[in-house]
C-alpha cells in the first residue's frame, strides 16, 4: 500500500464534471478519480472543516461510528475494475475488532476528512505525473484538469 493523501478538487473543462485528486505520498503522482457534483460537495465540506447546523451524510456516519465506540483508521482506494473505483474502509471498533468495509472512493475520502484517517493507495492503480506531463494521456489530463478551490465549489 502507498501512503496518499488529497491534493485537490478538479473540475474536468471536457465533460463539466469534477474529479478528486489523491497524490502519492513517496513520489508525487496523482491518480484522478472523477465524481460527481455532491460528492465533490461533500469532499470541499470536509477539506475546509465546516460544521453544519445539521450533520450531512459522512459527518453522521462519522458520529454514528464514534458513538458506537468504534474509529475510522484508513481507507483504502483499492482498485480499479470496468472504469469504476473501489475503496475500503477501516474501522476499529470499541471491541478492537477491525472492521472492512466497502465503499466508493468519494465516500471514503470525504469520510477521511471528517476523521483524520489515513488514506493509503493500491499500487495496482495508475498514477500520473500532471506537473510534468510526459506520456499522451498525462498532457491530455493536464489540460483537462483544473484545480478548483473548495470555496469556488460550494458556490456552485
């Protein structure tokens, strides 16, 4: 496993959709997971740390977890099957069983954020250097990316 960690909001100027970011932690290289606009919603409310009058869906399951005793460890972007994502996520709970659950990506990252888990990386995935595009597809990614701050997002 390869630590990571969310390095950015995009928002993808060929399809009008949006994609987060997860940058490798050893090396640099970014794997681009596209989502929707809730989802990227969702990922923006737990990047700037905003509490809401009422808990949205991660920060409940985030509340319902810790209620229980239990604590969200790491997740896990597992894997990558017919142009769709995988995630895990772990928890430990009261018990100290640990428990794995499947999940998406953008449910796993925005869950992340709300508890300060470890986000770790398959290293089946393939990961792309969008600083210094070299091969077609890093170039073609590159020009369709943009960085989105979280707050341009929730004005959406």
């Amino acid at each position: 496993m390869i630590k990571g960690e969310l390095a950015y909001l995009a928002l993808d100027r060929k399809s009008g959709t949006f994609a987060m970011v997860i940058r490798r932690l050893d090396n640099g290289l970014v794997l681009p997971v596209w989502i929707g606009h809730p989802e990227a919603y969702a990922i923006a409310v737990g990047m700037m740390d905003i509490k809401m009058p009422r808990p949205l869906t991660h920060d409940l399951l985030s509340n319902v977890i810790s209620a229980m005793g239990g604590k969200v460890t790491r997740i896990i972007i597992s894997g990558l099957r017919v142009d769709t994502y995988y995630a895990l996520i772990h928890i430990r709970g009261h018990d100290s069983e640990n428990y794995v659950i499947d999940a998406r990506p953008s449910d796993s990252v925005a869950l992340a954020l709300r508890t300060n888990a470890e986000i770790l990386l398959s290293e089946e995935m393939t990961f792309y250097n969008l600083e210094n595009p070299v091969t077609p597809m890093e170039v073609e990614l590159k020009k369709i990316l943009s960085k989105i701050e979280p707050e341009e997002l929730l004005a959406f």
